[in-house]
C-alpha cells in the first residue's frame, strides 16, 4: 500500500487516474474515507487471520470506495466502507473457490425466472423502509452504530466489535435494546413488526 499523510493507505491506482478525478471526489475521499482505514484493518484482522490478506482486503476496499465515492450520500461512511469490505471479501473467497458457494439445488441462472414486484409491495416497501429510518434516527448514537453496522451493513457481532472497539457483549446488548426500542416506535407509528426475542 502506498502511504498518505498520517500514514493512511491510498490505493496504488489513484496515481494512474488522478487527473481524470474531479477535486471533490478527492475532498469526499479525505473526508469519509481516510478517518476510518485504521478501523477497516482492524474488521479486516477480525475477518482474516492473516494480516497480509487483511491488508490486500483493505487495499481492495479503498480502491472501490475511490470508485464509488461519487455516489455516496454521506450518510453512515463506516458502515459504507464495511459493507464494500465484506463484498471484497466475499468475491475474493468466490474466486479462490468458485464453485464451493454455487448452492447444488438452484437452476443454472439463465433458467430462473425473474418476476417484477408488485405496485402494492413496492408501496410496502417503500413505506416500511421510511418509518425503519425514522426510527434508527431516533436512537442515541452508539445504539444507531450497533444498528447499522449489523443490521444494515451485515458485519458479525465480532466484527461490529471490532469496528467500534467495544467487547462483543456491548454490541450485543446494545442492539438488543436498540431493536426494542425500534419497534416501540414502529408499532406507535402503526406499523405491524413480529415480536422481538428475549
């Protein structure tokens, strides 16, 4: 990896492509991306036992999120970068064992069928995901964290840890708590949610 300022990665590909970059993708990048290289490396040890593998994961991530960095919103840059960080890693593992992930019983993918949605589901959806944002909006800020690496952005309990430098534990009971909390709101906003286990 080469180095950058306080020794943050930048990947090896930027050098080539600098000038077809606009200086705002480069100011995005600075701002959402670098602060969180250290806490990408330590997800990537907790995913990968080998820190060369950790540091090629991460390598990898920087490079797509270089790439995406114009479509991104903004919004949750953590869990942005840790859910490119768990696709890298899926498509690395996938090309190491490619067949190993096929599941035996699926049709091969040109006889499966596609069926569009509904107009009634889309509107569901659309509604369900706007009162589910209102609500994590509302959670204090280490519970929306615990919420949204695990929930939206699909990190493991260990990882989630890792990411926040807390025990698992804490990031058990805070998404515990927050989940309760959640539905509360959903249900006062009328939506129907399944129970919640203990």
């Amino acid at each position: 990896m080469e180095h950058r300022g306080r020794g943050a990665p930048r990947p090896t590909s930027f050098a080539a492509g600098t000038d077809r970059v606009s200086s705002n993708a480069a100011e995005l990048y600075d701002r959402y991306v670098l602060p969180e290289v250290e806490v990408l490396l330590r997800v990537a040890l907790a995913m990968t036992p080998q820190p060369c593998d950790a540091e090629d994961l991460v390598q990898e991530t920087l490079i797509r999120a270089w790439r995406s960095i114009d479509r991104f919103d903004g919004r949750h840059p953590r869990a942005w970068l840790l859910t490119i960080m768990r696709n890298a890693n899926v498509n690395l593992h996938r090309r190491r064992r490619p067949h190993l992930l096929d599941d035996p019983d699926a049709p091969p993918a040109g006889d499966r069928q596609h069926t569009a949605p509904s107009a009634e589901s889309i509107v569901m959806s659309q509604t369900l995901d706007a009162a589910l944002e209102e609500a994590l909006a509302e959670l204090p800020p280490p519970f929306q964290s615990a919420v949204v690496l695990v929930d939206v952005a699909g990190l493991t309990y260990a990882e989630a840890a890792a990411a926040l430098d807390v025990p698992q534990g804490t990031v058990t009971s805070r998404l515990h708590r927050a989940r309760r909390r959640m539905r509360s709101r959903l249900l006062r906003m009328g939506v129907t949610v399944p129970e919640v286990g203990a």
